[in-house]
C-alpha cells in the first residue's frame, strides 16, 4: 500500500512541473514515491513469478524512469505526473510480446497490457494466430475473469490490410487492428489499501490467459 505523501507529491508535482519543484522535493520523491512504488512493484514481481517461473525481472528493471523524453514533444514539462512499471517475460522495452503494465498518479491509476506495439513481423503473426484460432480467443474475452476486469480488447487499426489478411478481416474484425491491448482505471483506494498487491496479482492473473494467447505469435 502506498501513503498519503505519495499522492501528495504528485498533486503538487501536476501544479508545478519544473525542476525548481523536483529538486526541493527530491527527499520526499525518493523516500515516499520512488522507494515505496519499488517496494510495491517487487512485491507484485515476486508474486508473479508464482505463476510465470520464467520470469527474471526485478523492480529495478520494470520500472520506468519518472523524467518525460521532450525532445520531440511540444509539451516540455520535465517529469510525467505518474510513476509507471512493466512486467514482460522479455523485458519492459519488449513492447509487442504481450506484458502486463501498470501507473499511479494523484488520483489513483490503471493496469493494462497485451500485445501494445508489435513490429511488422509480429503483427502478421499475431493476425495469423487469430486468423486460425479466433475462436479460441473470443473464449477467453468472455471469461468471466478478463470481462470483469477489462470488458474487451482495445487498439488503432489499419485502414489498409496485406492481401493475405482482407478476406479473414471481414469475418473476424479484430484481424484489422494493429495493437491488442487491455486497460482498466483504479480509484486511488486500491493503492492505499492493505491489499493492493494482491488486487493487482488479481489484474495479472485475470490477463495472464490472453497474454500467453497471443505470446504463441512469437514461438
């Protein structure tokens, strides 16, 4: 569970986005935020790896850094205004295998994954898979655990598709789209309370059968 002066340091953090700010607060921002959301993302990580034994990260790994990249953004605040993790059987910047990623901000957070940014060979694999087995995975979107948790797969599509794929596309929509993902928003009293790991494992666990579906794409 995270504290009160968790949230209070991103409240302040989104009314005054500057380094001045970071660096008087940099105390509060290792004690109360970077260490705690450690503690928090080993704790789900060592869960986890209950169930995915394969599963080398560690903390240190999965999180990402809090510093915006500005270099191309006309936004040029310095610090994103959450603290953020990815769990991926290979690696947080794995961002096409399917993973599971979960943020906190002021007002609580979100846990989401799947198969986010594949590159052009994984995305025609994972179409492929569905093309054969979408039968399979409409089975496990209606699960009572994924429907629960996360209602259905999100994602941009492609307007334009391979000619291998057009036919497929008409029948089973999903063949169009070039991301697979699942999010979910929490309220702020999941993590400040006793059981916040296990309601995230519980996250985990209610994606875990779409994420080793689609994680066939890349045998």
């Amino acid at each position: 569970m995270l504290s009160k002066e968790f949230f209070t340091f991103f409240t302040q953090l989104e009314k005054n986005n500057t380094k001045v700010f970071f660096d008087e607060h940099r105390a509060q921002y290792e004690r109360f935020v970077k260490d705690a959301f450690k503690g928090l993302a080993q704790e789900l990580i060592d869960r986890v790896r209950t169930i995915e034994p394969t599963l080398q990260l560690d903390a240190k790994d999965a999180i990402y850094r809090i510093n915006r990249d500005i270099r191309f953004s006309s936004d040029k605040t310095p610090y994103k205004t959450h603290v953020s993790a990815h769990i991926n059987l290979k690696g947080k910047k794995a961002m096409g295998f399917p993973g599971f990623y979960f943020e906190i901000g002021a007002k609580g957070g979100a846990v989401g994954g799947g198969a986010y940014m594949p590159e052009k060979e994984e995305l025609a694999a994972i179409r492929d898979l569905i093309m054969h087995e979408g039968k399979s995975l409409h089975k496990l979107l209606k699960s009572k655990a994924f429907a629960t948790c996360y209602g259905e797969i999100k994602g941009e599509k492609n307007k334009v598709l391979p000619a291998e794929f057009k036919q497929a596309a008409i029948i089973e929509p999903l063949i169009a789209n070039k991301q697979f993902y699942y999010w979910a928003t929490l309220p702020k009293s999941v993590f400040t309370s006793p059981d916040c790991v296990k309601t995230l494992f519980d996250y985990y666990k209610a994606a875990k059968p779409f994420n080793d579906f689609f994680a066939q794409a890349f045998d």
